[in-house]
C-alpha cells in the first residue's frame, strides 16, 4: 500500500515520547549505519539529515561524524524539541523530506528508517541528488520487502517494501553504491497487544488508515497467537551508502 504522509505526521506526532524506548531496531540500524559510514568518510562539511524524529540517528552523528553545517528535516515541527538537546546549533527544514529546498549544497545527506515511506524511490533520490555536492554521499537506511512479514501473513498490511536490488537499481542512474547491507532482527512480545502497542509507539500503525474496531483487534489477536505462538515479529532492515555520480 501508498501511505499518505499527512497520515504519517499524524502517527509519529501522537506517539513521539514514546518512540525511542521502542525503537530498539531504528536505534541499532542508527549505529550500524554510523559504523559502515564510518569506514568510508568521518569528516563532511555540510550535513543534511532527512526524518530526524527524536534524533536517535542525529545523536550517533554527533558522536562519530566531524561537520561544519548542520541542517535537520521532519515533517513533524516537534523533532526541534529533542535535536535541540542533541546539537548545539543546527537549521531545521520543516516539511516533505522529498520536496525540501535547502539552502546550500551537501557533503552528507543522511536518514534513518524513513525512506520506505518515498512512493517513488528513484524520483526521490534523483531529486536529492541536486542538492549534493560534487562526490557527495547519500546514506539511508530503509527496510526490505520481508519486513513485518508476520503482519502481511496475518492481516495483508504492508507498505511498498523494495528489495536490495530494486533499492540499487533505483539509484542506479544518479549514484555508485559503496555499501549495501540488508539483515533480519526478529523481536517477541508477551502478547499481540503488547506487540500492537510497539507498532503504534515507533509510528508503524500509519499501515492502516482505517480504525480498528474492538472486534477486528481480537480477531487479530487469536489469528496472530494461532500463527505465531512466540509473538514474534520480523524487521528487514537495509543499509545503502551511495556517492552522487557527477558527470
Ligand atoms: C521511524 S522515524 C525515524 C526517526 C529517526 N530518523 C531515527 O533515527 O529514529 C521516521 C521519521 O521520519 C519522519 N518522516 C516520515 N516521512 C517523512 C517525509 N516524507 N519527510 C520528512 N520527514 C518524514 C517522521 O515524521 C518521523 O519523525
């Protein structure tokens, strides 16, 4: 399925103080990320971070990576109340990360977990490469089409997910990949509603856009512990650091 990021904002907006206490995999695929970046640069003038949230990525950056100019985007105006605590200055960009105009050219354009929403990934990338730097690096993080598989088994929720390949054929034109990376990191739950609530806490219910009635959440319930007696779900996370191409 397309979602709509005015339904985005809205889940992410409603459950932020509660994002980083379940964001365990977004927080260890921040750090992976950092670390594969690492090996390839650790100094950019000019950074520009898509997605910020509550700066679970900003704060491995500010840790690991050397820069001059910090920008942060969200679509959510209230990612500023936590990057201020992260970064002593820094100019925020409010808006459609793939619709943003900033204000100078980049070194590093980097996001965590927010990619899998682009409706269009080659489009998208096309029109951040405009705002690189000759030789610039484009890092994201997004996940693979296995992602929530026990969801998509169970209830046929699922967004657009891209495989490795489609993710590099898609930036094929405008970039060369220097890394790529995909993995599985599977988590349990005591119950299908504890796992329903970590969903809703990371931002994840923006998978459905209808409301669930009493009915269809037991009905989800029985069907999830009949199928997955361990409560488990599967997150598909994928890594890609790319140089702009410049010709
Ligand atoms: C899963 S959170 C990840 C937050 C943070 N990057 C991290 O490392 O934890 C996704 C964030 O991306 C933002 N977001 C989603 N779609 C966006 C878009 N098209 N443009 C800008 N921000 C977007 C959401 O508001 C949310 O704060």
């Amino acid at each position: 399925m397309q979602v709509n990021p005015k339904i985005v904002k809205k889940q992410f907006e409603k459950h932020m103080d509660k994002y980083n206490q379940n964001a365990i995999v977004q927080e260890s695929l921040a750090k992976k990320m950092v670390d594969a970046l690492c090996n390839i640069q650790t100094s950019y003038d000019n950074i520009l971070e898509l997605g910020s949230g509550t700066g679970l990525l900003t704060q491995e950056i500010v840790k690991r990576l050397r820069y001059k100019k910090y920008f942060a985007n969200d679509l959510i105006l209230n990612s500023k109340k936590y990057l201020d605590k992260i970064l002593p200055e820094y100019s925020f960009i409010q808006g459609n990360a793939g619709k943003i105009k900033p204000p100078v050219k980049m070194h590093l354009i980097i996001s965590n977990a927010m990619f899998q929403w682009f409706k269009n990934l080659e489009k998208q990338t096309h029109y951040l490469s405009a705002f690189l730097e000759r030789d610039g690096i484009l890092a994201f993080s997004t996940f693979s089409p296995d992602n929530f598989k026990e969801i998509r088994e169970t209830c046929g929720l699922t967004l657009n997910y891209k495989s490795i390949d489609e993710i590099k054929s898609a930036l094929n034109k405008d970039y060369k990949i220097l890394y790529a990376e995909e993995y599985t990191q599977v988590l349990n739950f005591s119950s299908p509603l504890e796992l329903l609530a970590h969903m809703k806490n990371t931002g994840v219910n923006s998978l459905s856009s209808t409301h669930w009635t009493f009915k269809d959440v037991k009905e989800f319930c029985t069907k999830y512990t009949d199928t997955y007696p361990d409560i488990k779900l599967t997150y598909a996370p994928v890594i890609i650091i790319a140089q702009k191409i410049t010709r």
